[in-house]
C-alpha cells in the first residue's frame, strides 16, 4: 500500500494518496507512518483542521494503547508546522 501511495505523491494525485493512507491507516491504526504520511498530503493541501485532526488522533491512540507519545520525528515536524501556521496567522 505504501508504494502505491508513494506513486500516487509522485504523479500529485494527492487525493488518491489520501484514501490509500487512510485504508492503510483504517487495517493499522496503531501504525505512525500512515498518520504522519497523511499529515504530510494535508500539509501539501492546506487542509491545517486534517493535520491537526490527525495529529491528535495519533497522540490520543498512541497515548490509551501505548503510554507514549508520538515518535520525535513527528513531534519536531509537527512543531515546526504549528510554527509555520503561526508566523502565517501573525
């Protein structure tokens, strides 16, 4: 499914990657990469309800089924992008 979505990204049919991402993430929930992988196609459509959406979803799971947090790579590029959204609002 991964490859698929990654062909998808390649020829910018962003919407097809989505709702590979999201079945992917429907079959594994407990899997990071799917959310991250869709925070990412969101990021490139400007959707910032989905990023964030999807980022608390991955917190709250990760946090209930795991007690731990989301891995640092997310956390740091999820910073950075609620930064980013900041300097754009201000």
């Amino acid at each position: 499914m991964q490859q698929l979505s990654e062909f998808y990204i390649y020829k910018l049919n962003y919407n097809l990657a989505i709702g590979i991402e999201g079945k992917r993430q429907s079959i594994h929930p407990e899997e990071e990469r799917s959310c991250f992988a869709l925070m990412k196609l969101y990021d490139v459509l400007n959707n910032a309800v989905a990023i964030e959406e999807q980022y608390l979803l991955l917190k709250n799971m990760l946090q209930e089924q795991f007690e731990v947090g989301p891995s640092v790579e997310i956390e740091d590029w999820y910073k950075e992008w609620d930064m980013s959204q900041l300097e754009v609002l201000g």
